[in-house]
C-alpha cells in the first residue's frame, strides 16, 4: 500500500477502495528515524550526557526542577496535569502541589509530550529542516536546540526569584561547571569545556532519541493491512470523512499551524494554538492547550459544540465580542455515531513501547524525579 494512498473501507462489505486525497489532508507513517539537523551527529555520548542533564535540577536556579518534573516517562513524557508546576512546588505529576507559602502565578499552558518531537513540523511534498521545527503551543520558537533555554530563563517554571531572568543561563553554568562529572563528560561528548551550545545540544540530542515511530498505524501506512482492527480502519475514513485531517494531517497529524477554535484564555479575547499533534493520546491527558479536558469524549464533544457555533455564524449569528472561528471549522462534519470509530482510530496512534527509563543518579547528586 502506498503510503500516500488513503483506504476507506466501506461499511456495506468493508470493500478497500485506494483513493488519492489532497496532498494537504494525506497521513502517513512517521520515518523510522529523527532527522538531525545540518551539520549535527548525535552520537551515543551526547545522547547520554543530554539524559543526565535531562533528569538533573541543577539546570533549574533553586536546583529543585529538572526538565523530566513536567515532561516524565511515567506521564507519557509530559506531567498529567491541567497545566504544569514548576519552582516552589513538590510532588511529580496529578500530584504535584505549589508550597503553601509560594506567591508564583501558575503556568497557563498544558505540557505537551516531548515524544516525537524531533518530528515537529514534518509535512508531505515539504522540505524539512529541523533547525526551524516550531516549538511551544504559539510556536513562538523554531528548533529543539534553541527551546532548551526558555524554560531554564521562565520565573515560573524553573527560575523562581533566585536570580534574574538576564542571569538564569549564566548561574546554570556556572552551576554545571562546578560538577567534575559534568566537566569530564562534556570533554568527552564535545571535546570542549562547558558552554550554552553543548548544553543545548545534549538535550536537544536525548530528546531527539525519544520517538515512537512502530505504532499499529505506522505499520498500517507502511503496508501492513492487518495492523489496524475493522473498527480502527473505520475510523480513519470517519477521520477524513469528518474533516478532521484538513487540520491533523502529515506524519504528525498535525498542520502545525495555529488556529483559533474557540478556546479562551480570557474572556474578551480567542487566541490561536497549534494544531497539537494526535500521537500517544493514550498516555498523555488531559487534553487541549488549557488541559482541562480529561478524555477524548470531552474532546469530541467539544468540536460537536465547536461546529454548532460556527452554523450559527453562517446563519449571521453575533459573533462580534470575539474574532470569527477559524473558517476551516465550517468544513466539519462530525456526527455523534462517528465518536466511538473516531476513538477506535486515535489509539491506533499510541503505542507503550517507548523509553521510560530513569538514570540512576545525576552527577549533581540531586534527586531524580520520580526515581524511588
């Protein structure tokens, strides 16, 4: 089967007709392996290091946080929670919790997971450069590399008010520069001294190893017919039949582009988000750039409702307090029998062959999230 080819199987027999969609609404398999950027080798050593560093607090200011606290194996690479809680807080996951004597204003935006993120922004009938992959829900940054610093530089997430925001690198690596263990295995990985180009490549390097490209549907696409059950095969012609794939397409399932779908982060105004990927659903709620939809129900009923809002614009219906919703809405067509084939095809997306183990230790000798 032709990875570019879309099956529909009718429900009157299941009879397999090949159909040739638009370039822009196609899927297909994710390749089997991360592209590296131009110039880039990630090689065991730097992977490792990447790890280490991954896991260990001292890259946060008040060596409480490590990049894992809201992007864990055991929360499918992201934390579990509505949205995230960084510095001043204790626990992992649903149950970590801010001090009582904290004063931070809480994240606003849900954890993606980091799984497959070496992938973001790969598109059919598109050149793909890693080094501009749009990175954050308001793809505000391109490229793993240079997203490391972000969280490392935010007060909320791994700052805190120990320094200020111009000092935040600077005192982490000071702070890794301090470590003999650091300093010998970056010698070792870079052949250099420790500086902010090795430290974001090291991570960019392990984040880049964690990817989940042998789901049931990238078997599927890659020719496997039996990989996908009856119910599954469903519906992926629901998926297209609905209209879902003019958004979710690509090996991503995702356009990676923003939209405005009705989803405030104030009452007096819509902002748009990126079409998050549909991948690992299974391990990755709750759901949406607010995280406050716990299951795909809620997800598929939101979009039920979605596509109310915008007949009734059609129909001339007040939509002035609020930018219009993204016209790509009006082309839906999602029914309330599609819901269960539609979720029957999502988990065809997830996979629990993924990487989740922890490191032993760190060579700050803090203690590695959720290592017991």
């Amino acid at each position: 089967m032709n990875h570019l080819s879309l099956w529909f199987f009718l429900t009157s027999g299941l009879i397999l007709v090949a159909v040739e969609p638009p370039l822009e609404t196609r899927l297909a398999a994710l390749p089997l392996k991360a592209p590296q950027p131009q110039g880039i080798t990630d090689d065991a050593k730097i992977v490792s290091l990447g790890r280490l560093l991954f896991f260990d607090p001292i890259l946060s200011a008040t060596r409480s946080v490590a990049c894992a606290t809201c992007h864990h194996p055991q929360h499918g690479w992201a934390d579990g929670r509505v949205t995230p809680l960084g510095v001043y807080a204790q626990g992992l996951g649903p149950e970590r919790r801010l001090s009582e004597s904290a004063y931070i204003a809480p994240i606003r935006r849900n954890s993606p997971t980091i799984l497959n993120v070496a992938f973001n922004g790969i598109q059919l009938g598109q050149s793909f450069d890693p080094r501009q992959s749009p990175m954050f829900w308001d793809n505000r940054e391109r490229g793993l590399e240079a997203q490391v610093l972000h969280p490392i530089s935010n007060r909320e997430e791994m700052r805190g008010d120990t320094c200020t925001e111009p000092e935040a690198v600077p005192a982490m690596l000071q702070r890794l520069r301090q470590i003999p263990g650091y300093r010998q295995l970056f010698k070792d990985a870079f052949g250099m001294e420790i500086d902010i180009t090795s430290v974001t490549r090291a991570i960019a390097a392990y984040e880049r190893s964690l990817i989940t490209t042998d789901t049931a549907f990238d078997r599927f696409m890659r020719g496997d017919t039996n990989a996908l059950t009856t119910a599954q095969k469903q519906g992926l012609e629901v998926f297209h039949r609905a209209g879902c794939s003019f958004c979710h397409n690509g090996p991503m399932l995702s356009d990676y582009k923003l939209h405005a779908i009705g989803l405030n982060d104030a009452e007096s105004r819509r902002e748009a988000f990126r079409t998050p990927s549909l991948r690992q659903l299974r391990h990755t709620a709750p759901y949406m750039h607010h995280g406050e939809m716990h299951t795909l129900d809620e997800v598929l009923l939101f979009y039920d409702r979605l596509m109310d809002q915008a007949a009734e614009t059609l129909e001339g219906g007040d939509q002035s307090t609020l930018p219009p919703l993204d016209p790509l809405f009006r082309l839906m067509n999602l029914l309330p029998e599609d819901h269960a084939p539609l979720r029957a095809f999502l988990e065809s997306l997830s996979t629990d062959s993924y990487d989740q183990n922890l490191p032993a230790s760190v060579p700050s000798g803090l203690a590695v999230p959720g290592l017991r």
